[in-house]
C-alpha cells in the first residue's frame, strides 16, 4: 500500500509541474504569453487537426475492420494483417518517406494525410477485436425483423461498437497532440512542435512553460470529451450468445470497389513511406552501418531500461487493483496512469524542472531518460500486468502458505512463474514504444547519446535523406514485434 502511494506521487509529477508552473508565473505574465496571435494560430492548427484527423481515423478504422471481418472481400486474411501494419512505421517515418517523395506536401492538410494514414490502425484493432466480439445472435434478430444490411450495421453493430471506437479515437487524439517529428517535417505547427523549439532556444524558459500549460489543458479537455461521450451505458451480455460464426455480407458489384480502397489505403500508409526508405537507402553508405549498430545498442539499453522500471513501478499497482480492489486501488491506479495522458515533452519538461531543483546531477542523464520512458508508457505495462495477475488464482499461494511458505516465497515461487508471459508482453510493448520515442528523448538524453530515433532525426532533419535511411528501416524492425503483438491480442485467433 504503502509503495503504490509513493509511486503514484511520483507519477503526478507532471501535473504538479504544470500547476507549479502556472502558479510561478502568476495570473498577468500566464496570460500575456498565453493571449497572443501566435497561440491563437496553435489553437486553431491543433483544433482543426484533431476535429479533421481523428473523425478520419474513425472512418477508416472502422469500415477497414468491417470490411475484412464482415464481409467476403477478396485476400481478407492478408489485409487483415497489412490494416494494422502501418504501426510498424513510426509517423516521423512516415512523414519523413512522404516528404522525400512529395516535397511539396506540408501545412494542415499534409499534417492530418500523415497523421491518419499512420494513426488509423489504433482505431482498427480495437474495433477489430470488438467484432469478434458481439453476439451474431443480435445482427440475426434485427434481419429477421426486415432491417437490411446497411441498417443491421448502422442500428445494431455500430452502437455496439461504442466503447472500441471512442477508446481508439481518444488513443489517436492524444498521439496528433504529442506528436512532434512528423509535425516538424512538414511544417505544420503544433503545440508541441513550438514548445520544442522554445526549449531549445530558452531552455525550459517561460514561453516554454505556458505552451506547455496549454497543451495539458487541451489534453484534459480531449479525455473530459471522450468521457462524457463514453457515458455509462453498459454493452455486456448476459449467456454466451450464438456459437456460430457471423454472417458475412457478400459485397456483390462493391467488391471491385471495396477492393480498390483497401489497396489505396495500404498502399498510401506502407507502400509510398517504405518506398522512400528503400530508394534513400540504395544511395547511402552501406558499408559504414557502424553508428547504426551504435545507436541501436544504446536504443536496447534505455528502451530495455524503461521497461524494467516501468514494470517495477506496474506491479504494485496491478497487485492492488486484483488483490485488493476497491476506491483506494483505482484512485491510485488512475494517479499512476495520468501522466501517460500528457504529452512526452509535458513529461519531460517536468523532469528536467526537478531534476534541476532537486538533484541536479540527474539532469540529462540514463536514469532521467528511463524515468520518461517508464512515466509515459506505463499503462502498456499495467493493463498486460493486471490482466495476467487476474488468471492466477490466489489459492494456489494459500496451498503454498499452507505447507510452511512464506508469504513473500509463496509469491516467488508460485505467482511469478504463472506471470513471467504477461511480464514479458509489458516489457516488450513499453521497451519497443520507447526505442521509438522521439520527443522526450532528445530533450533529456545525456550529451553524446545517439538512439536510433534521435539519429535518424539529427540525419533527416539536415535533409540528408540517405543518411536517415538506415535508421528508418531500423526503426520499422524495432518496431514489427510490438504491432505484431497487438495483432494478436486484438484478434485472439487466426481469421475465420
């Protein structure tokens, strides 16, 4: 109890930073930098980036997990799989291959092409999963009462599909707020892409600060949203629904159609990026991929490290949530998962802020790096945590207290072995989310350290496309397991 209290106070570190901050300043100097045409023109580019991309990312999310689970279209098991493959590619990488081969493309509109072709699978699988999901009992009913397809989908399957599709679109909404490189690329500016350069050039100064504020408003602002639309409506069925499979929709004359927008989509959100990357990458040096290997190494180290802090501060709180469920448990739980919903450059600045005031020889340093990693993916190691230690039944520690153990061996011995898998989907989820951290990173990496992430950005942002290149195929390999991970637990089995 004790532990996740202390550990939970140390998660609301980036909150205290933003309300201390906001108090340093005061009411007069906060709103002279908050109420100037500049932060306006944020305001409006953040606005119309979420309004436009995550309604977007809705779309397609949704209508590209129908079509592959709903319907007979042609090679579905294969775009099941290329839907969701857009998450291997970072959207930094992304932006950078779209950018190398359209140089024109930047502002608002190519901002929200970049975002919603690489963000679009975190609306597809949960969606995804969601239809595996619903009783095909419901869809059966609402046909034999005369409802069409098009009806049975728009009154019966997407109510259902509520919860999915709201959990996602907040999931995308907070990435097009934290979202830095992609950004920067193409000359879009965001909160976060200004608060960067204004670290930079003042060094966590004022103007720095209450962007900063700013944009964990529109962060709170975004999760009340998705809260109040959420609501309290309860989608759980009662018996274990229809045995058989669920009708799929024969698409008749739309199947050329149907077809043709899942290639585009693959296609714009895998093909044209990965193009870029291979054509720079058959001009670059091959045979000096001694600082690849580097930075890949020093990649290992830190993401690896935040997973084992990460985990170490997950457990207590998944032990309290399945073990001793209650308020207290979900309060603390919640303080822990806060600063996951700020951006990474929030997070960071706050570290940097008490590392500053408090230990001074921690600032830019491993164990500052790690601590952002743990703060800002926390939640990848706490859900696979509490969902594994809910299987374990706790009686088999009374069996083993009950033949002389001790409490403490009891879990040694028989808990942990049973949570070794869910240990290690947590690890990998945050290690290989952190090998592709870019903003936090480069704000709080010791002088000298080169991640893959920050080097591939130090080589594109100087336009030496060739020189990123390896570092973007880098990246993608780091980055396949995880999506490959996330593919099987939303689907649970091979496609019917």
């Amino acid at each position: 109890m004790a532990v996740s209290v202390v550990l939970a106070a140390g998660a609301l570190v980036p909150i205290g930073y933003v309300v201390q901050a906001a108090f340093a300043m005061g009411g007069e100097q906060l709103a002279a930098l908050l109420f100037r045409p500049k932060v306006g023109d944020l305001l409006v580019n953040t606005v119309l980036l979420v309004g436009i991309g995550v309604p977007a990312t809705a779309v397609l999310g949704v209508g590209g997990a129908w079509l592959v689970e709903r319907t007979d279209l042609p090679l579905r098991r294969l775009f099941a799989v290329a839907l969701a493959a857009p998450l291997a590619i970072p959207a930094f990488v992304a932006s950078y291959g779209w950018a190398s081969a359209i140089p024109s493309i930047s502002g608002l509109w190519g901002g929200v092409l970049v975002a919603v072709l690489a963000y679009f699978p975190l609306v597809y699988l949960p969606v995804l999963a969601a239809l595996r999901g619903l009783d095909p009992a419901l869809e059966e009913s609402a046909r034999a009462l005369g409802l069409g397809s098009w009806a049975v989908f728009a009154r019966v399957v997407l109510p259902q599909l509520r919860l999915a599709v709201l959990g996602g679109a907040l999931v995308v909404a907070l990435h097009l707020l934290a979202e830095y490189g992609a950004f920067a690329f193409l000359r879009f500016d965001t909160f976060t892409t200004v608060i960067v350069v204004a670290y930079q050039a003042t060094f966590a100064g004022p103007n720095a600060a209450a962007l900063g504020i700013a944009l964990a408003v529109l962060c709170l602002v975004v999760l009340t949203a998705e809260s109040v639309a959420r609501g309290r409506r309860r989608y759980a069925r009662v018996g274990s629904g229809a045995s058989h499979p669920a009708r799929r929709l024969p698409l008749g004359r739309m199947t050329p159609v149907a077809l043709l927008a899942v290639i585009a989509l693959t296609a714009a959100a895998i093909a044209v990026p990965l193009a870029s990357v291979v054509r720079w990458l058959a001009l670059s040096d091959l045979g000096a991929l001694g600082p690849v290997i580097g930075a890949t190494i020093q990649t290992l180290g830190l993401s690896l490290g935040g997973a084992a802090v990460a985990l170490a501060i997950a457990l207590p709180f998944a032990w309290m949530s399945v073990r001793h469920p209650g308020r207290l448990s979900r309060v603390l739980e919640g303080a822990a998962s806060i600063a996951s919903s700020l951006p990474a450059i929030i997070v960071a600045l706050a570290l940097v802020t008490v590392t500053l005031a408090v230990a001074p020889g921690l600032y830019q340093t491993a164990f500052t790096v790690m601590a952002a990693y743990a703060l800002i993916f926390l939640p990848r190691a706490l859900v696979p945590l509490r969902a594994g230690l809910a299987q374990v039944p706790e009686s088999l520690e009374e069996a083993a207290r009950a033949l002389g153990v001790r409490p403490a061996a009891a879990r040694l011995r028989v808990t942990l072995p049973l949570l070794l898998p869910s240990l290690a989907a947590g690890g990998a989820l945050v290690a290989l989310g952190a090998a592709n951290e870019l903003t936090a990173t480069l704000l709080l990496a010791p002088t000298g350290t080169r991640t893959v992430a920050t080097s591939f950005w130090s080589a594109a942002s100087s336009l030496d496309y060739p020189a990123a290149a390896p570092y973007a195929v880098m990246l993608v390999l780091l980055s396949a397991p995880a999506v490959a991970l996330m593919f099987a637990h939303a689907t649970g089995r091979k496609l019917r």
